[in-house]
C-alpha cells in the first residue's frame, strides 16, 4: 500500500498538459476568479477542463477540479475515472481531494503547493489514510513556479486595488 502513495516523478507529457492547466488559470485570473485550472486527461485526451468559477456562479463548490470532473464523467457516462489523470495547477483542497479519491481518478498532478488549504500534503495528505478503498498517485512541482507566479501576480493586484480604493477614501 506504502509504494502507492509515494509521490511520481515529473515527465515531459505531465509538463505538456500543465500547460493546459495554466492557460485556464489564466483565463480565471482574467474573469476576476482565483486562477486555478484544472484538466481531466484520459488515453491522451483532455476530457473535462475547467477553471475556478466560485464567483462568476456564486457557489462555494465550484472549484476547478470538481468542475473537471464532472464534464470528465459526462464524457465518459460514468463517475468512475479510473485511468483518468487529473492535472491542478494548485494542490487541492479537503473537498477536491475527497473527490479525486470518490470519482477513482488514477493519478493527481499539481503545480505549486496550497500552505492553507493543501490536502494532499501541506496541512494533511488524504492519501496517507490507509483504510481508505481507494488510493491515487500524487505528482506534485509541475512547472512549480509558473502556477505560484500566477497566484501572486493575482493576489498582488487584489492588494494594490484594495490599497488604491482606501487611499481614495481619504
């Protein structure tokens, strides 16, 4: 079971689909939203691709990967994901790990890590529960400082917004 919950490498294809990932973070960050995306792959096809949309809706669950999901379980007319692999550009939280490990996705890949929220190793790692009936790899780093850069640049601008509009108060 221990070999299971060991972290995967880094490969060239997990890099190439990062990149699909960012570039729905990027479209988040353009809509006012927290730049998250998150893909859905399945024998090389992008199945489910989302970005987070919690204020565009309203909804406190929809996050990137839950959204992922189910277009990826629509697609396939089923909510087992078994071979599937998910790709985040940030680590996902209690809620979306939960349903990572409910929808029996393969495999998560995540770009920079979630000091607040991260349930896949920085606060907890649902995956180091042993009882559980099903675990998934973790493969964790993918273009690292691309996904942290886009989070900063988005909360920088936050700040400086909110700054401005109190400096115009005065």
């Amino acid at each position: 079971m221990k070999e299971q919950l060991q972290a995967t490498s880094i490969s060239q294809k997990d890099t190439f689909w990062m990149k699909h990932a960012l570039a729905l973070a990027q479209e988040a960050a353009q809509k006012g939203e927290v730049p998250v995306g998150a893909i859905v792959v399945y024998k090389d096809t992008i199945i489910g691709a989302a970005h987070n949309l919690r204020e565009t809706h309203q909804d406190p669950i929809a996050h990137a990967e839950i959204l992922a999901i189910k277009q990826a379980s629509d697609h396939l007319g089923s909510w087992r994901l078994e071979n599937c692999t998910l790709y985040v550009t940030l680590e996902p939280c209690p809620m979306c790990s939960g349903a990572l490990w409910l929808s029996r996705i393969e495999r998560c890949v995540f770009g920079c890590r979630d000091p607040k929220s991260g349930f896949l190793g920085s606060i907890s790692n649902l995956m180091d529960q042993e009882k559980l009936n099903h675990h998934y790899e973790i493969c964790s780093g993918v273009l690292e400082n691309e996904c942290s850069e886009i989070l900063r640049t988005f909360f920088r601008r936050i700040r400086e917004r909110k700054s401005q509009k109190e400096q115009n108060k005065i």
